[in-house]
C-alpha cells in the first residue's frame, strides 16, 4: 500500500539549478533542463578545441627556443 509522503519533493534552491541562458564571453550559452542545447554544446567544443591548439603552440615554445640555441651555436663552430 502507498503511503501519503507530504513535503517529499523539496524545493531545489535557485543558486544550484543551471539557467536557461547564460551570457559568456562566447555569446550567449542555451540550457533546457540543465542540458545544453545543440548549438551551446558545438559552440563550447569550437572553443575547447581551439584552446587546445593554443595550449600545444605554447607547449612547444621551449622546445623551439632550445633547438634555435643549438642551431646558433653549431653555426659558431660550437660542438659537442
């Protein structure tokens, strides 16, 4: 037999429920339900990808700046 539960569904507070636009730096991000829609979720992918080259651009950096110092060196007659 079910039991009457009264006050089972508590309210969930405002602060922890997603809104259904946020405004970003990359436009404006669409939720329905607490999902993002189709068009946030490529934009968001878009802006990780491309993040993602900068972070491996910066990542080879020292690498290159190695490589130019022995190459400079070498062209002194420096050798090991």
């Amino acid at each position: 037999m079910a039991q009457n539960t009264p006050n089972f569904n508590t309210e969930i507070p405002a602060k922890l429920i997603t809104p259904d636009r946020v405004p970003t730096r990359l436009g404006t991000l669409e939720f329905f339900d607490g999902m993002p829609t189709e068009a946030t979720a490529s934009k968001v992918l878009e802006h990780l990808t491309f993040l993602r080259g900068v972070e491996a651009f910066l990542s080879a950096i020292p690498a290159a700046s190695v490589e130019a110092l022995r190459a400079g060196l070498e062209g002194f007659g420096v050798t090991t």
